[in-house]
C-alpha cells in the first residue's frame, strides 16, 4: 500500500526514495516476514492460522525486501 501510494511522488523526485526509505522497506520486510513465520511455527498444532496466509505475507515482505535491495543499488 506505501508503495502505491508514493509511486508517484518518489518517481517525481531526481533522487529516487532514498537511502533512510530503501532500509526502512528492508527492515519492515524482514521483521514481518520473521513474525509471521514465528507465530505460525508456534501455533502449527492449533492449526489456527493456514498456510498461505503464512505464505501470502511471506511474498508481500519479498516484494518489500527486493523494492529496498533495487533501490539501495540504483539510486547512486
């Protein structure tokens, strides 16, 4: 959702997103995916929570990871 939001603002810009944004996306990727896959090994035998919710988060905090990689190498 922040992406789509500030598409348009950080294509406007000769800098791109930065570099305090490019880690903020890693960071917040990473620490999601982490969570997620925490709670759900923690809950398997309540089985509560399925699998490709798990999975589903885990590709939205990919995606995030890989927008701060791009953006940290391509914006110098």
């Amino acid at each position: 959702m922040m992406l789509m939001l500030l598409g348009p603002v950080s294509s406007a810009s000769p800098n791109g997103q930065g570099l305090l944004f490019s880690w903020f996306l890693i960071l917040v990727g990473g620490y999601v995916a982490v969570s997620a896959w925490r709670y759900y090994l923690k809950r398997q035998r309540r089985s509560d929570v399925p699998f490709l919710n798990v999975v589903g988060i885990s590709v939205v905090c990919l995606v995030l990871i890989v927008a701060g990689i791009w953006e940290l190498f391509h914006s110098r």
